[in-house]
C-alpha cells in the first residue's frame, strides 16, 4: 500500500486502525482461549426448599440425573482446565431443612458439585443461558421432603379461613425475587427489593379493613416462576391480585409516572408495552425454571369466563390508577395492556402496577423512601375498597356465625 506523501497520513491512519482492527481479534482469540472458570457457587432458600447455583464464564454441559431422590447427588461437569475463581468457596454449609453441603471437587478432568440432600428431599438439576447480568448457571433446585404437601396444606387453610369468614382475599405479588433482581435505579436499588416493601405495606393495610384480607406470593426475596404465582392466587381462591412492579427507562425510552396493566389477548397496546411485557416475562429465565408443559385450557366455557374477568381487570386497572395519582409527585401514564404472563388466571381480575421509574432519578427517591412506599400502598389499598364498592361487594366487618352458608363467600 505505497501512497502519495499527502496521502501518507492517511494509510497511517488507516494502517493504525488495521492494527487495531487486528488486535481487536487476537484479545477476543485470547479470551476464548481463556480457560472455563467457576465464577460463584451460591444458596438461595425459599419456603419449599433451597436452591444451589453454580455460575460460569461459559456455557457448559453438566452430567447429572434431570431429578430425582436420594442421600447425594453428584453434577460432573467435565471440562478440562476448568479452575475456580478467587472468593469461591469448596463447600457450603448450608444445614437447612434441605440441603446439608454442598462441596465442590476441581481436577484435572473438570469439576464434581457434590450435594448432600435432607432424607426424602427431591431435585431438579437444569441450566440457564446468560441473560441480561447473569451468567451461564446450573441449577440445583431442592425441595424437602413434604414440601409440597405442606404447602398445599397452608394455602388450603387460608382458602378455608376466607370462605368461613366471608372474607375478600386479596393476594399480592411483588415482583421477581432471588436470582431474579427486577431492574436496577441508581445507587444499587433493586426492583425486587422495592415492590416486597411496597407489597407488605399493602397487605398490611388491606388487613386492616375489616372484611378483607391479604396475602402475599413471597414474603422474602426468593424467586417464584411466573405460572406459580397466579396458582397460589388460585389455591387460596383469591378474589383478586395485584402484582407490584417498577418500570425502567432503560427499557422505555425516558420516562416516569404509573401506569397499570391487565392482560391483553392480542397484543400490547404499542410496542413500548409489550417490550416491557417481554421484559417483566423473561423473569423465568432470569430467575430460572426448569423446562416444564405449559397447561393451557382452551373451550367455550372458559373464553366467556376469561372474557367477564378482563371486563372486571380492566376495572380494577382504572380504579386502581384513579387512586394512584392522586399522588401529584408522580403522574399518571394510563391504563395498559399486554400479555404480561403472570395476569393469566380466569379465576379472578388481575393487573399489574408499574409503581414508578426506578432509574428516573427523581422517581427512584421516592421509591425507596418508606413515606412513598406506604403512601403508594394506602392508595392502591383504597382503590381495592372503591373496586369492591362498585362491583356491588359489601365488605362484612363480623365472621360468619353459619360457616356452612350456601356456596361461602363466592
Ligand atoms: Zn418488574
């Protein structure tokens, strides 16, 4: 490439860039070639059990049964040259109703996770791809023995406490939770943290009316798949659920304000709504779910339910919102719709409230300020009353003296 002197600056330029151009390849050769590390190995418990998470810089490809039972379980995961980085640690005591250890073997030939199991505790081994901040994970989901069946006895009892009392039973699920951290405001302030607060304020306030109670979907920061948070609302046969959330500009645009959802069938409103659908659905993956069926029930019977109960969603969105922004420190965007995957019960209406913008950063002051929190809770506990008020439902202050009434509180 022999050029003119004038030009001479140029295929420097141009020569310089060529050398960039090509270390650009040779950096990303070496870190391709930089062995497969273990970059943490962690617990996280929830009512049911605990789950172990193994992260790595890479996707791998773990050998170990897909479940099951028993003393231990071993999850080889071969890989030559694997190490772990610094601050992992070989084993963790965990000792819970679960789990006793877990220990980790690194040799030649890999890595070998060695879990020693609770008598009678099940597991699910699965992986997860990198997504968002996190990295490529396998996952050990263990439950102890019995755990489903007391869980199924707890929510049986509160179902049964609701419909002897002639109670209206409210279930409140704040948003994502465990590995799944929601978005992020400035400062390090966590969506997850943000809508529990809010959603025990809540619950605490809808307690306080007689004739109405609460419960919530997680009441600690652990992870629920999306499927399971609507079934619990079903289990305790809920006659409403709100799920608290926090919008994001990073994923909207700029932004600030309230806006509430209820489920669309066809497609969000514009396309800003159904990114943000995307974005709140992809908590499974986030949080991680083991591959599962999806159970959906399509007949005549259950579109004209599912058509009575968006009609009563889209109610309780607008109701809701009214009470919201009575609060002037944050404006109200609207009613929404989207196919937001935790809304898909036809048992009960459902929305969803986009409290404020967690990365706005006049909003985010607000949203971790417990004046705020509370606030927010009393109004969208208010809009839950006038909801019940114009849907005809009288809120009864004394239990039922029959608790045999015809059909309970239904
Ligand atoms: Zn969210």
């Amino acid at each position: 490439m022999h050029r003119s002197i004038t030009r001479g600056i140029v295929a420097l330029l141009l020569g310089s860039m060529a050398v960039l151009g090509l270390a650009a390849p040779q950096v990303a050769h070496a870190q391709s070639a930089t062995p497969l590390q273990l970059t943490g190995m962690r617990t996280w418990a929830s009512p049911t059990g605990t789950r172990v998470v193994f992260d790595f810089t890479a996707e791998v490809t773990p050998v170990a049964p897909d479940s099951g039972t028993g003393p231990q379980l071993v999850v080889a995961v071969p890989s030559p040259g694997l190490t772990a980085a610094a601050g992992v640690p070989s084993e963790l005591n965990v000792a819970d109703s679960a789990i006793v250890r877990v220990r980790s073997i690194l040799d030649a030939t890999g890595a070998r996770f060695w879990v020693q199991l609770t008598p009678g505790a099940t597991f699910k081994v699965f992986t997860l791809a990198a997504a968002d901040d996190k990295p490529f994970r396998v996952v050990v989901d263990v439950q102890r023995a019995g755990a489903k069946a007391s869980e199924d006895q707890r929510l049986a009892t509160i179902a049964a406490a609701k419909k002897k009392n002639r109670m209206r039973l409210v279930v409140i699920d704040a948003g994502h939770g465990g590995e799944d951290t929601g978005a992020r405001g400035p400062g390090g302030v966590l969506e997850k943290n943000v809508t529990l607060s809010v959603a025990r304020r809540l619950a605490d306030t809808l307690n306080a009316i007689p004739g109405v109670r609460a419960m919530l979907t997680r009441d600690s920061d652990f992870f629920i798949p999306l499927h399971d948070r609507y079934k619990i609302a079903e289990k305790v046969r809920a006659d409403l659920f709100v799920s608290i959330h926090c919008n994001s500009s990073r994923r909207r645009g700029s932004g600030s304000g309230t806006e509430v959802f209820f489920l669309s069938l066809k497609g969000a409103t514009d396309q800003a709504d159904q990114d943000l659908a995307d974005l709140e659905n992809a908590a499974d993956q986030l949080g991680g779910v083991a591959p599962q069926a999806q159970d959906e029930v399509v007949n005549v019977l259950y579109d004209v339910k599912r058509n009575s109960m968006l009609e009563r969603s889209q109610l309780l969105a607008e109701t809701l919102l009214d009470h919201v922004a009575t609060d002037r420190r944050v404006s109200a965007r609207g009613i929404k719709q989207a196919g937001f995957a935790v809304l898909k019960s036809v048992e009960f209406p459902s929305v969803l409230v986009e409290t404020a913008f967690i990365n706005n950063p006049r909003e985010v002051l607000l949203l971790k300020d417990p004046k705020f929190q509370s606030r927010m809770a009393n109004q969208i506990a208010t809009g839950i009353r006038e909801y019940f008020n114009k849907t005809g439902v009288t809120l009864s202050a004394e239990p039922s003296s029959t608790a045999a009434g015809p059909d309970g509180s239904r």
